[in-house]
C-alpha cells in the first residue's frame, strides 16, 4: 500500500478565544474585590488554608483567577461555572459586568443556564450527526475487489459473519461472574457479541487476526449498526461511537484531537475541549481503535491518549475495543482485557459471500464456484483467508471457465492474470494477448519488507516510485492491486 501525503494546513480555531481570554483574566481581577473572592472561594468550597491565602494575597483577584482555571472553573471557551456561582450568590451585578468583560475581550457570547443546556445539545447533535456522516461515507464505497472499481457495496450488502475465537479472558472473571469456559463460550456467534456486555462484561477487547481476516470491515459493520440503530445489536442504545483507523493518528497525542481532525468536517464548530465535555458526559460511549499494528507511534515511546487507553489509564469506565495484527500486539494491556481471535471463513460463511454478493443469487454461477472451490484442497484452504475467497470468487465469476489449480504459485497467478486481463479489456489502446511485466525491483522491495524484522506494508508515495519506477507505480495502481491512500500529515508549527 503506498501512502500519498498530503500536507495541509490547520489553523487554530480557538486562538482570538485564547488570546482574547489572556487579557479578559486581567480585566476580571480588576472586577473581583477581596470580599467577592473570598465569598466565590467558599461557595466552590476551598480548603481554608486557601481561603486564608486569598485573604491576605496582594492581589486577592489574580490568585483567585488561577486557583479557578487550574479547577477548570474558567476555561478560554467557557465561564459559565464562574456566572452560575455568582448568580446563585446573588451578585447579579458582578455577573452581568464580568460576563459583558468575557464577551468583548474573546468574541464568543455567553448563555444563561437554560440557553447553555440547549446549546451543549446542540453541540452533541452536531457531534453525533458528524460521526454518522463521516461513517457513511466509509461504509458506502466498499470496493471488493479494487480493480472494479465501479463495483462500489454498502457494507452492509457484502459483510459475512466469520469465525471468532475466544483467545484470553482475564483470572479475575472466573471470580466475578462465571467464566466463558464454565459457559462453553469458546467462540462467539456474532461480531455483535463483541460489544454486548451482559456477553463480554470486560470494557476493555482485543481484537486480533491476521492481515486480510476482514478486522476493518468488522469495524465499519458496527459503524452502520450505530448509525442505523439497527435493533439487532447492541450498539443501538450507545449514544456516541467513535471509530478511529489508527495509521491516521501519527502524531497526534490527543484523542480529543484525532476525533476533531479525522471524524469532524473542517468547518465544524466544535473545539477539544467541547468534545472532552460530549465523551465525558455521555450516558454510554464505545471507542474501537482500528489497526494497532499500523499505528505511526506505537514503538515511538511516546505516552499518546491512544496508549493510555488500551492501558486502561484513560477512559476506564468506556468500552474500547482494539484491533490488530496477531504479530503486532500492543504490550501493556489492561489486565482486564478479553482476547478475540478472527478465525476466517468456514464453508457457510463461504458460501453466504458467494450467492449474496458475487452471484446474486444464481445458483448455477454459485454452484461452479463452489465446486471449483472444493476441488483443492489447497484452494479451499486459501479461501478461509475472507480477502482471497473475495478475489478468487469475484475473479472466477468473471472468468465464467473451468477452474483448476494444482498449486499455490497457480492460484495467484490466476488471480493477477484476472486483474491485468480486467485493465486490458477496458483499456482498448491495449491488446488482448499482452504479456504481464515483470518487476524486480517491485519483486525486492516486496520480500525485504515482507521478511526484514518489521513488516513494512505502506510506503510514502515518493519513496515508492523512486524504489520501483513512475512505470509500476503507475500500473499496479491503475490495475488496482496497489492502493494509493490520500492522507493528512498535521504539522505542528504556530499558524499550520
């Protein structure tokens, strides 16, 4: 997979706010005496050793105004615990000046209680409305097959149960509730069991399988239960879903961040800490973090929110789910975490894709594939792989011949000679009869990233070409067997 970045810049949305705010905090320590310190300090309940302080303090005002921000009862985009405790300490002229004093210095307006509650729902309807607009558009252009490229399914249309393996389930469940093998629960019979609590009580799962086992396609089927509220799963009664591709997320330590920059359109509204409040306050929240293994930071050393986590250290009481290869596992996991396995295709979930999907229903074009399918053993073996049964079947239906393979080497070049045959056909400058190039640089580059001491499966789009050459870039991208991904590279830099 070859990377395009792209960079772009980010402006802060929030700097008039913060600057602004810098000289508010002057002009409010003007406004506050040492007798309406000292009355907000013990309304918010300060120990007395503080009280005391404010009492004596040169400035009771600036003490006062950062024992408040470090409390978080004043915030650049919000001072609404501030007026709340002055009015109910009925220093309703106080109030009136410092909240006139906040909007003329940082140029956002404050609410009265009921105007707050109507836009902090506001604010959410505007948060989840984007998290299930940007889902959408993940969901609904699945190409199965890349080099088909107007072959675009719902997720939904192509998704197919496949194996899930018990793995791990922590000691201390055996203590708490009764364990899966006193149950017999050594598999799960739906996806949807990975988010059931009264199934899995733990809120911390990892999902692991190997490359081409349809761990993102999962993720994305969950996606759509959320949006939908598909009454079948659990997901239907969480309030917020985050779904966050992991090989996004390089350097970017904030989760508050990622989720505004990769789920949020860019004209949203919404800040960090906005978000924070929406996670926080959330009746129910599930966070899946899809694809640890391509994870930019995940042997950087680096203490990210994504770390914390999978650690258990942030957000305990929220369930997150983890997907990732079963050779790139992370290595501090909450000792709570339950361990799934994806197993791959059996022969229902085989033959579910191939009539649902690939044939349509037509029991004859089903049939031969099927039958070509059982008449290997080492074909059949393969296509437990879910992302090899999908090429070979799509492959094979178009073929529309006899299929026979007597090797590993023969089933691959089967399906190669398809994706090429596939361009060809479309592609009338070309000849029928063309030969397939050969590519040794491209053939190096695969086996040393395949069996150096890290699997390398994505390069930036530069090194690639200049590796392999502008002629097999060019090819195996238009073909479809190298995908070329668009993504944002955040610098951090004032003004970017």
């Amino acid at each position: 997979m070859a990377a395009n970045f792209n960079p772009v810049d980010i402006k802060p949305d929030v700097k008039q706010t913060v600057d602004g705010f810098g000289s508010f905090k002057v002009a409010l320590a003007d406004v506050l005496t040492v007798t309406t310190v000292l009355q907000l300090a013990t309304f918010f309940e300060y120990p007395p050793v503080i009280i005391e302080e404010l009492g004596t303090a040169v400035s009771a005002g600036l003490l006062m105004i950062r024992y408040m921000e470090e409390r978080g009862q004043i915030k650049p985009t919000n001072i609404l615990t501030l007026l709340s405790a002055l009015k109910k300490m009925c220093l309703s002229g106080t109030e009136e000046r410092v909240k006139k004093l906040y909007e003329e210095h940082t140029g956002r307006l404050c609410s009265s209680d009921g105007q707050s509650k109507a836009l902090e729902e506001g604010k959410i309807k505007i948060f989840t409305n984007s998290l299930k607009h940007t889902y959408a558009l993940w969901y609904n252009i699945i190409q199965p097959i890349p080099y088909i490229r107007e072959k675009i399914c719902c997720v939904d249309d192509i998704y197919v149960e496949s194996g899930l393996e018990l793995v791990h389930q922590p000691s201390s469940f055996k203590h708490d509730v009764k364990s899966f093998e006193e149950s017999g629960l050594l598999s799960l019979k739906s996806f949807r069991d990975i988010f059931d609590s009264d199934i899995i009580p733990s809120n911390r799962i990892l999902l692991e399988g190997d490359p081409g086992y349809g761990k993102s396609t999962l993720t994305l089927q969950a996606a759509y239960d959320w949006c939908l509220g598909n009454i079948a799963s659990p997901l239907k009664n969480v309030a917020v879903f985050i779904l966050l591709p992991l090989r996004l997320l390089g350097d970017i330590s904030s989760i508050f961040e990622a989720i505004r920059f990769v789920l949020m359109p860019p004209e949203s509204p919404l800040t960090d800490d906005d978000i924070l409040e929406i996670l926080r306050h959330s009746l129910s929240v599930v966070i899946v973090l899809d694809g640890y293994d391509e994870y930019p930071d995940k042997n950087s050393g680096k203490e990210t929110d994504i770390m914390k986590m999978i650690a258990g250290k942030m957000f305990p009481d929220v369930k997150v789910v983890v997907s990732t290869r079963s050779s790139s596992l992370p290595k501090y996991l909450h000792p709570t975490t339950v361990t799934i396995r994806l197993t791959g295709f059996d022969e229902k979930s085989r033959d579910e894709y191939i009539q649902r999907t690939v044939t349509g229903g037509d029991q004859e074009a089903s049939k031969r594939i099927t039958n070509a399918l059982n008449s290997s053993p080492i074909l059949n073996d393969i296509c437990q792989v879910p992302i090899f049964c999908v090429l070979f079947a799509h492959v094979a239906n178009d073929q529309k011949g006899v299929i026979e393979f007597s090797s590993v080497t023969s089933f691959f070049k089967y399906v190669i000679d398809g994706f090429y045959s596939h361009m060809w056909k479309k592609d009338l400058k070309e000849p029928i009869d063309q030969s397939i190039r050969e590519y040794s640089k491209l053939n190096r580059l695969a086996f040393d990233s395949l069996t150096g001491k890290t699997q390398i499966i994505a390069w930036p789009k530069g090194t690639f070409i200049d590796t392999v050459g502008k002629d097999c870039y060019e090819e195996l991208s238009n073909i479809g067997i190298l995908i070329v991904e668009k993504t944002h590279e955040i610098i951090n830099e004032p003004e970017e």
